[in-house]
C-alpha cells in the first residue's frame, strides 16, 4: 500500500530549507514508502537534494519563495496563504494533492491557515495541539491543548480527551489508553466549573470511548509514565509544556556547570560520558519533536522552529505514523460512539452547589 | 532588638513533632535571636526538646493533642481552629503571642484559618500563596500565586504584584525587582483579558511602586534568573511549580538510572560525586523550603508536609526574615503608593464568577 506524500514547508523553521530537506531525507532512511511535496525555493531546494540523492525519486518540488516569518500574525498569513511556502503546504493537503504537512514556522499562523484550509471535523468545535513528551515508563505521554486554545470549556475538554486517546492508541498500541485531566489537586472538587463538568461526563461515557478514564492528575506527575493522555485547556498545557522543557534545560546547565566545578567532577563526567549521554539523548527536544493539531480534517504537524534534521525526520516520521493509523478517521469513529448527550451539551452553567469551600 | 517569637504548629507535617523540633533547634542554632511558641502534644514536645537543650530557655509550649489531617477540608478545620495544633499557633499571631506561624500541614485548612483569624490587609482582596525557587542567577526568584485562588482578575494580579515585590526586596535586597506576569508568550496580545488589563495597569503605575515591570514572561524562563518576581493566578501558578518539581525528580531519576546503567558510569558516578552532590543540594526542596500566605495582617508560612528537619528550619528562616524585614508594612506602603485607578478598579466581569479555595 502507499502512503499519500507528505507535504514538507522547506521554508520554515529556524535554519529553513537545508534543514528540511536533509530531516526529510533522515526519515526516507529509515523508510522508503515515504514521498514529499517539497514547498519552497526551488533552486534552494535542488541544491539542498544534491546531497540527499535517495530523496529524488521520492519527491516533487513546489515552487514558492514567500515565507511566512515567526513575527507575522496569523490574519498576516491567512492574506497570504495562497504564495507562502506554509500557506501552499497546507492547500497541497486539501486539494488531496498531500495527505499531511510538515512546517517548522509560526505555530499561529500554521493554525490559522490549517483551520481555513481543512476546517474542524464534524463534531469537534476547535482543534487542539498536542504533543509526546518523555516518560519514565516505555511510552510518551500525549498532552493537549498546548496552546492553541486560551480559555475551553467543558465540551472543548471532552473533545480534546477522546482527539488525545486515539493519538495515544497509534503511539502505544494500547487498546484503552489511560486519560486524566490536568488540575491543581486530584480531589472531585478541585479546579475550575470546566474540569469538575468534563470529569463527570467522561467517567460516564469513557467504557464507550475505549479509554480508561480516571479523573485528575497533576503536572508533577505527567512525567511518570503512568497516564497516557493529559488533557487540559491551551493556557495551562503551555504553562506546563514550557515549564517541563524550562526545568530540564535548567538542570541540564546546573549538571554542566557542577561537572566543570572541579578538576575531580570534569574528569567524572568524562568517565560517566556515556550516562550523561543517554539522559542528553532522552531529553534532547528534538527527539521529541513533531506537535501535531488534532481535530481537522487532515493532518498538520508542527516541528519545533529550533530543530535540527534529526528533530525534523522525527516530525516527518510523528505525521507518517498518523497516516499509516488513519488517526482521523479513528477520531470520527470515536465521537460517532459519544453520547448524543456529551457532544450536544451546552456550555456547562457554574455548578455552584461543588465550588469550593475555603472561601 | 528582640524579635517577636514564631509559633511552630510541631504536629503538622509528615513526620511531625521531632522534625519540627529540631528544625526550629537547627534555625535557632544560626541565629540566636529567634525565641519560639511550640504548639502540640506537651508530652512529645519535652521528650523532644531533650535532644535539643538550645532551645530550652527560648521556647514555651502551648499544649494541644488536636491535629488537623491531610484529609481535613477548610470547613471542618474552620470549625476546629481553637483546639487543633495549626488553629491554636494561628490564633498566637491574632493575640499577638508571636509574630507569625509556621506549619507543615494541610495547606487549604492552614490558609482557610490563617484568613479567617488574621484577616486579608486593608487594599487586599485576597491573600496569595508565594515560594521562593532557585535560579542560574544568584538569587531565588518569588512565584506567586501557587493555589490559593483558582480564578483571578487583573486587580487580584496587581495586589499579587505588589506583595510579591515587596517579597522580593527581602530576599534580593534590590531597590527594585524585576516583575513579570506569567504568560503564554511575551507578545502584548497574547492570554487573557485579565492578564493584558494587569499588564497595562502595572506599566503606568510600576515606577511609583518601586519594581521593574516589564510584561510578560513564560513558564521556561522562571528559573533563568533575570527575573525577580512571577505573578500568576493560582491555578496556573499550581501547575508552574509542580510541573518544575516534577521535572526536577524526573531528571534526577534518569540521571540515577543512566549512572548505574554500566559499570563504567557507576564508576564515573562516584568519582564525580562532588559535582552530582552540588545538582542535588541545589535542587532539594528542603533548600528552597517554606511558602508564605502574603496579604494577611500577619505572617502565615507554609512548610512542605515532607519537609526534614534542615527543610522545617529554612521555613523557619523565611519566616523569621519577614520578620525582621516588616513585610507586611513594606506592602502596606506600597498599597498606599499605588493610584486610586488600581485600587479602585472594578473587579473584570468576566471571571467575578467563582471564589477560589485553597490547593
């Protein structure tokens, strides 16, 4: 079976179009059913496949050189949707010439033109943005939103849960991933109206929606590799995504600067290089790399604007997975399962009879 | 000058009254000014005050066997606030038996009694909950709030500002610190309405409260070290800090996992045990113990529940510097520098819904 050619935007990202390429032809590596539709500069990108010869049968090149930049906004970019190497990825996906985009631009502007372009899936009212973050078990964690959505509210919620588990599903095989909501406290009355509301609906209708759903959990522990899946609205998920990768740099520069301390520890560190090692290897972001926005009709995958090739192929090989999984179509089959109930539900009223008591 | 003695609730906290104890035993030991009100179980207070003849002439027991649990909601410990450990040390501050508390218990019942018994200051609608977290820098940056409102408006932000600062000044010892309300991008667009009124309320008004505002600051740079203080809601605040402990822990787990991966690292391991030794002394939370309920007329610090001893005597220090340094007046001075446009700004519609409880 082939897999629909995956449309790559050459020109964004920090580095642009060498960078791309070379992710590209990284991920043909490992392997060969993949093609692209490469989108930007064509001399810049003939030049660039002169040193990834396996890349040549395998791909197309879409002429563009209009770049949408990291400080464009998003109604900027939707002007433009039609000339940007980003803005002619995307259309590549909704003309069915591409079954998914890859860009490392402006995350605003690649969701605004993905949700003109593909529009949301029946039965989801905004997309979400979610991504792996390492564990200390033997899979990622999903969490989402990370940011696409300020303020969401129940519903929002609920959707987000079932759009997370079927993108759990392809990461870890598991037939029922484990799903929480992120909140300040694992008691029922903790959080906002928003959550305590999502939290009743799911433990209702989760047996329906192949997900083991219990309740709360809390941003120390998304980390642990006991949840598959954290839901939570795009304010708290990028608080709490930012703050994991902030902490981990943080040590990672207080290791550095304590192994330098002393001529004892610099000769330590090179002894134990190989543990040191590992732990740069599991939490180098660009092995994590690849957000992808869930909840519309194709697929669009976010690589990180710093990533290098190997962070660029690990994105490729995060949107051929959820090809190759039809994640979409997993999606509507799930919210086809929901309850008329939860996917009918008006915004939940404040449920003033279970706020809090310290008042 | 005498300082005014601190009430120590030495039955909250994991392990109770022995490492209460001798937490204030080892604060008092470096500095001999502190004189303490030991509240709880006579009995067990005098066997532990045996191992720690210090403290013998500079402290006095107030008996209590009523503790308040882990499990305890607000509302109950509201109801026993005269007879419980946590309640009776409280009330010590209110009579003006001591000048604040210090407790490692239930933070929703200590923050529920410590508002009803001392009251928020005059120009403070609600209390916030503050830690002090380590940085690259030289010194620890304030965050506040970390759960005590769930929901807040700009004009709880701004207060929130304003105590943190004052917060600040004590700890960095800067005429003035630089604040940074916390955000999901430092764009003058992006978050919520509350977060971008505080933010052009706290610029006009930032030089004649004597900090360094200067917008907004995202969840991966709080620890970098060239901001002083970190204004958030609660609930956001809540998943800040315990997305940073987590991720602190997890680290520190995959470093003990790498280091005994092979026979070569085990060994690299203990030769730069220097170095991992300064990492972990740097990230124990018992070095950065002792959270403080600020806006109360009073001082109310909060100790971790698993704190050890050198953890219960650093909250003792926190809380004797605050002290020392009158907080609670800096801030009452600055509130009466702010203009009436701040103080008297109306409460935003659009989150006067609920009433936060305590984390």
């Amino acid at each position: 079976m082939s897999l629909p050619r995956i449309a790559v935007d050459a020109m964004g990202g920090d580095e642009g179009v060498r960078v791309m390429v070379e992710g590209a032809a990284l991920a043909r590596r490992r392997h060969d059913r993949f093609k692209f539709l490469l989108v930007g500069d064509e001399t810049r990108i003939k030049a660039a496949l002169d040193n990834h010869p396996n890349l040549r049968g395998a791909s197309e090149i879409l002429h563009s050189t209009d770049v949408i930049s990291g400080e464009d906004k998003p109604s900027q970019a939707l002007r433009r949707a039609k000339t940007t190497s980003m803005g002619m990825a995307v259309n590549a996906v909704k003309a069915g010439d591409a079954g998914a985009a890859v860009s490392g631009g402006n995350t605003g502007a690649l969701m605004a033109i993905s949700k003109l372009a593909l529009r949301t899936m029946p039965g989801i009212d905004r997309p979400a943005l979610a991504a792996l973050l390492p564990t200390l078990g033997d899979n990622d964690v999903v969490m989402l939103d990370l940011g696409a959505n300020t303020e969401c509210d129940a519903r929002n919620l609920i959707q987000f849960a079932i759009m997370g588990s079927a993108y759990s599903r392809v990461v870890t095989g598991r037939d029922s991933p484990r799903v929480r909501l992120l909140n300040i406290g694992t008691e029922d009355m903790k959080g906002t109206d928003e959550l305590r509301d999502a939290a009743t609906i799911l433990r209702k209708a989760a047996a329906d929606l192949s997900m083991s759903f219990d309740g709360f959990t809390e941003a120390d522990k998304v980390c642990r590799g006991d949840v598959d899946v954290v839901v939570t609205d795009g304010f708290s998920g990028n608080i709490a995504l930012k703050a994991i990768e902030g902490t981990a740099r943080f040590v990672g520069d207080l290791l550095r600067r304590s192994f330098s301390s002393s001529l004892r520890s610099k000769f330590g560190f090179l002894v134990s290089r190989p543990a040191t090692e590992l732990l740069k290897h599991h939490l180098d972001p660009n092995n994590h790399n690849g957000a992808v926005f869930l909840g519309l009709n194709g697929i669009v995958v976010k690589s990180h604007g710093s990533a290098n090739a190997v962070g660029v192929a690990n994105a490729v090989h995060v949107t051929a997975r959820l090809l190759e999984e039809n994640v979409t179509e997993r999606i509507t089959a799930d919210l086809a399962r929901v309850g008329e109930e939860s996917l009918k539900m008006k915004r939940a009223p404040a449920s003033a009879a279970t706020t809090g008591d310290a008042a």
